[in-house]
C-alpha cells in the first residue's frame, strides 16, 4: 500500500509541473490517479480522477478541427 502513497505523490506533482494546455498529458495522469483511488477502495476520488480525465481529452483539438488549417496542393 505504500507504493500507491508515493505513486501519487509523483502524479500530484506531475499536474503541479504540467502546463494547463497539455490536456492529453493531464488526461493520463488523471487516469493514473483514478486507477490508484480505485485500487485503495476511494471510489469517489477514482471517479473524480476520472471524469477529470474525460474533460481534459475533450478538450484535446482533433484533426477535423484542423484540417481546414492545412492546405493542400
């Protein structure tokens, strides 16, 4: 159980570290988080984790936002 402790430790201060705008990242580490709350029985926290992790990659732009950007020739 200890290893979860210090897992998370190293999670939190990863999204301390993380610019707001590498969603795709705090996704991740958010997923982490809810996994690590899931295995510690905190199924409230691990939901929170994980609905964090789901708006953060809503917010990830998708290719067919881009796509008019590009031009081809």
């Amino acid at each position: 159980m200890g290893k979860y402790v210090t897992a998370r430790k190293y999670y939190l201060d990863l999204i301390k570290r993380t610019s707001d705008v590498n969603y795709t990242y705090l996704a991740v580490v958010h997923y982490y988080l809810g996994i690590i709350d899931t295995y510690e029985r905190d199924l409230d926290l691990a939901e929170s984790h994980f609905v964090e992790a789901l708006g953060c990659l809503n917010l990830v732009p998708t290719l067919s936002k881009w796509e008019n950007m590009v031009r081809v020739h």
